[in-house]
C-alpha cells in the first residue's frame, strides 16, 4: 500500500514536470472514464482531435467537391509528399526516398524482393538473414520469398528479454548474404538494435538490409540516411496514429533506386501513367515503388500525427518515452515482481523502445478481465502482457493506474 501510494506521487510528479504532458489533451478519449488506462497504443494509436476535422473536411470538400479533379490537384503526389514528411520529422531521411502504400506486410514483400534481384551478385549471393523472434509477418514474408526465388534463410537467434545483437549478425552474415531482415525495435521485447552497427556489418560482408521500423517509427529516432540503411518499411497505425489499416510507409535510399526492381508493377509506378502505354517503364525515383491507386482516405489522419510530432520534435517524443518505460520497470519491479511476474525487457533504457513486456502464467486471463473495464494492456502469446506507452498520449497517472489493475488481478489470481 505505502509503494502503491508513493508510486501515485510519482507519477503526479512525473505529469506535472512533462513539458510534452499538455498535447494529451488533443487526443480524442483521453479523459474517457470507460478507459482509465489505454497501454496499447504501440499496436494502434489513439486518434487526435484534428483528424475528427480533416477527415470531415476531406469528404465534404475534397472528395465531395472537388470529386475527380481531386487526383491532380494533390492526391497522387499525397504518398510521397507525406513520405517526405515522415523523412523529415521521424525517419532521419532526406526527401525523395519514403513513399505511403499498401500494408507494412507488402512493403516488405516488395523490398526484399527488389534487395536480393539488385544484389543477388549472379546468384552465389543467395541468402536472407533474419531472427526467429521477428514478427511473424516478416517471418512468413522471406519464407515465401525463399520458396519463390530458390533461397536459404539462415537463422540468427535472439535473447528473450534482448534481441538481435551485432556479434551474432557478423557471425552469420558472408559472401553467401544477399539481405539481411530485422526489426529497429522488436515487437515482444522492446529490444532496439544497433542499426547503424548492424548495417555496417552488413555491408562489410556485401549484403544490403531491410530495416522494419513498425515498433519504433513515431517513437524512437531513426537516422536512416546517417545509419546508411539500405531498404526500410514501418507501419503507421501504431505509434503514428494513422488508424485502423493505415497504409505503410517504405524507405529506398536514393543510391538504390536506380537498380530498384519491384515485383508488383502497376500502372501508378510507372514513368507514364496516363499515356497508358504498351509496356511497364517504371517511374524516376522512389514512385516506382508504388503499384496501384494509392489509400488517400487512409493517409489522412497521419498527417496529424506527424504535424505533432514535428511540434515536439523527436528528441523530446524519446525523452518522455524513456521516462514512461523507467517509471513502468520501477512501478513493474515494485508492483509486479513480488506476484512472480519476469520481465521480458531490457533494464537499459538506451536498448529499449517505447514497451515494456512482463511474463506471468495468468497473462492471458487478467487481460480478458482488464479489458473489460476499459484498462487496455497488450497480451501476447503464451504468458506476456505488454504495455505500450506512446509518447505523447499517455500519461504517467494512467500508466500506474494501468499497472496497479493488472496487480490487483494478478493477485488476484494467485489467492487460493
Ligand atoms: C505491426 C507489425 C507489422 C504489421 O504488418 P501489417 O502488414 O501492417 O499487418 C509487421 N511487422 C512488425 C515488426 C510489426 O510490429
């Protein structure tokens, strides 16, 4: 009771002190009282109020008045004029290298596809690196492309409560590598890779790799074009709070794209769109990733999000993310620990992203429980439960709510 009590004035003190604490408020639901502590935010976003009016707007007067016409006065340059954006506020990349489309899932199709077609080196490079602990999409994804394109996955191993680290890259990359797979943040642990590392071991070897930025975009600082990553991809419903199904967002840095060769050739990556010509040209530069009518409608609401995040600036969205995981690990270690819960994060802030994930065998059935009444953590396959604290929605009050209910539950569970 006495932690419990101190950890409130804590977590008072930590929102009275948080320069970003303010911008929680242009969130929708922030004061709902059906949901006293959202900590999924990491697998999809809240929205802001802002994109309640962009969204009318846009029906009203963009779709509906400007109907057809809409598609040259802005829509189809919309995909990159927001990668641009992204490049500049989050991702660290200069304009002309990130483009919105489809989902995360065909992005990384489309790259890794492309990766291994430029480098493939008369076939002797014929290997994809990845991890055993990477989402499973990305997993499925490079299985496929091995089965399609006659290649070898060979496995890295990751530490459970870590990741992907730069000796076990070096160990397994060679003269055989062709891409290398990982995740900037990894999606169980929280783990952050050393990207500028582990892309330089990379290359060293000859390989190229693809980066998947889906846990850390939004809220952990990415300097693509600095780190010399090849290929990236992230998704933008989780911390860039583009809603439900948002289109992806994919990185090609400009010395590759000349060699890019995507698989899906569609009539919008091509040079001439509207000459509907014979043959597939592709585009000048990163639209020849793009395949067909790009999602505008689902585009819309990130823009917000990023217009946020450019008035916080990265720096400071990354300060109050490593505040909020130090109070969860202090509040985990006080709260949880004693109930037999096991973190499944890394203690070192500097490692870690913007969750923090604890195993306990009653995961699963406290966060049934918990969901009901509104207090929102992730659970994940078999034992864990994460909880995701984005930036600049959640508070430090609502994240020691959170965790005060899971204990209560988890305690409650533990009684005879
Ligand atoms: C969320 C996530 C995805 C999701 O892919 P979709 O195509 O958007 O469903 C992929 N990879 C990682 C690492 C993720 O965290």
């Amino acid at each position: 009771m006495k932690t419990t009590l101190r950890l409130a004035e804590r977590a008072r003190e930590l929102d009275a002190a948080d320069p970003l604490g303010g911008m929680r408020q242009r969130f929708l639901g922030h004061d709902d009282a059906e949901v006293p502590a959202y900590l999924d935010g990491n697998s999809l976003g809240r929205p802001l109020a802002a994109t309640l009016e962009r969204l009318n707007d846009f029906v009203r007067s963009q779709w509906g008045g400007r109907l057809i016409r809409g598609w040259d006065e802005g829509w189809l340059a919309l995909p990159r004029q927001i990668g641009d954006q992204l490049g500049e506020h989050v991702l660290g990349a200069a304009p002309g290298q990130c483009v919105v489309a489809d989902s995360t899932t065909v992005l990384l199709y489309k790259l890794a596809r492309a990766a291994v077609a430029a480098v493939s080196g008369g076939g002797t490079r014929n290997e994809i690196v990845l991890d055993r602990d990477n989402f499973p999409t990305d997993r499925f994804v490079m299985e496929g492309i091995a089965e399609e394109c006659g290649l070898t996955l060979r496995w890295v191993e990751a530490d459970y409560d870590g990741g992907v680290r730069p000796e076990a890259v070096a160990a397994a990359v060679g003269p055989q590598t062709a891409l290398v797979v990982l995740s900037h943040v990894a999606y169980r642990s929280g783990y952050t890779a050393d990207v500028p590392l582990i892309t330089e071991v990379v290359h060293r070897a000859g390989g190229r790799v693809l980066w998947d930025l889906c846990h850390s975009a939004g809220s952990v600082p990415a300097e693509l074009d600095a780190w010399q990553v090849d290929y990236a991809a992230g998704c933008s419903y989780k911390y860039l709070n583009g809603g439900p199904g948002a289109p992806a967002w994919a990185y090609v840095a400009s010395r590759h794209q000349e060699d890019f060769e995507q698989p899906i050739r569609g009539w919008l990556g091509a040079g001439d769109p509207f000459g509907m010509g014979r043959d597939y040209v592709p585009a000048a530069g990163i639209q020849r990733m793009v395949s067909g009518t790009p999602p505008i409608l689902g585009m819309l609401a990130m823009q917000d999000m990023v217009a946020l995040i450019a008035e916080a600036g990265m720096d400071a969205v990354r300060q109050k993310s490593v505040q909020l995981t130090s109070f969860t690990v202090e509040a985990f270690d006080d709260l949880l620990a004693p109930l037999g819960a096991v973190l499944a994060s890394p203690r070192d802030p500097s490692r870690r992203g913007s969750h923090i994930t604890f195993d306990h065998p009653a995961s699963r059935e406290v966060t049934a429980g918990l969901w009901e009444r509104g207090v929102i953590p992730d659970y994940r396959n078999p034992d864990g439960i994460r909880l995701g604290l984005s930036p600049l929605s959640t508070s430090f009050a609502e994240t020691h709510t959170g965790i005060e209910a899971i204990a209560a539950g988890l305690g409650a569970t533990a009684r005879p």
